[in-house]
C-alpha cells in the first residue's frame, strides 16, 4: 500500500539489472525492507510487464490492515505504475 504521505522518503538500493527484462531494487523504511521485482517480456508487439512486491514482516495495525487495504488502495497504484514501465520499454 502507498504511503499516505506524498513526500514520504526510503533508502533504495538496486540489486539486480539485466537490460531489457529484468530488474529489482529494494528500498528501506520504518516499517523495514521491501524488494520490488520488474519483468518484462516480449508480448506480440508488445510488452508483458509483471511485478512482485515483498513486504517485510508487518506489526501492529499495519499487520491487519494491509491484507485488507492492499487489493484496494496499493493494486490502482501498482497498475499506473506498471503502465507507465509500459510505456517507457515500447519507447511511448
């Protein structure tokens, strides 16, 4: 799920770079350490991008809550964000 707050800041580190497929980086906050897998395939003429998001172990309310708010709030943000890799890969 995004953060609530538009400015909010993390550490990211790149682990993996493979040009053209692949990539992952994983980016540190108070709530700990999330790696972020992008893959991209080629798709007819286009681009099959997935991605897979880790979470750290949650505690607290945010344990509870983001089973619940994640397919909500977190999946709108994750489309747009993957549409724009989209986009970018098929040079648009």
């Amino acid at each position: 799920m995004p953060p609530a707050d538009k400015n909010h800041k993390n550490d990211v580190e790149i682990t993996q770079v493979v040009p053209n497929s692949k990539f992952v980086f994983r980016a540190h906050d108070e709530n700990g350490y999330f790696v972020n897998t992008f893959t991209l395939e080629p798709a007819g003429a286009g681009t099959k991008v997935t991605f897979q998001h880790d979470f750290p172990k949650m505690v607290g309310m945010g344990r509870i809550l983001l089973p619940l708010l994640l397919p909500i709030v977190g999946k709108k943000d994750a489309m747009l964000r993957l549409g724009m890799l989209k986009a970018k890969a098929e040079g648009k």
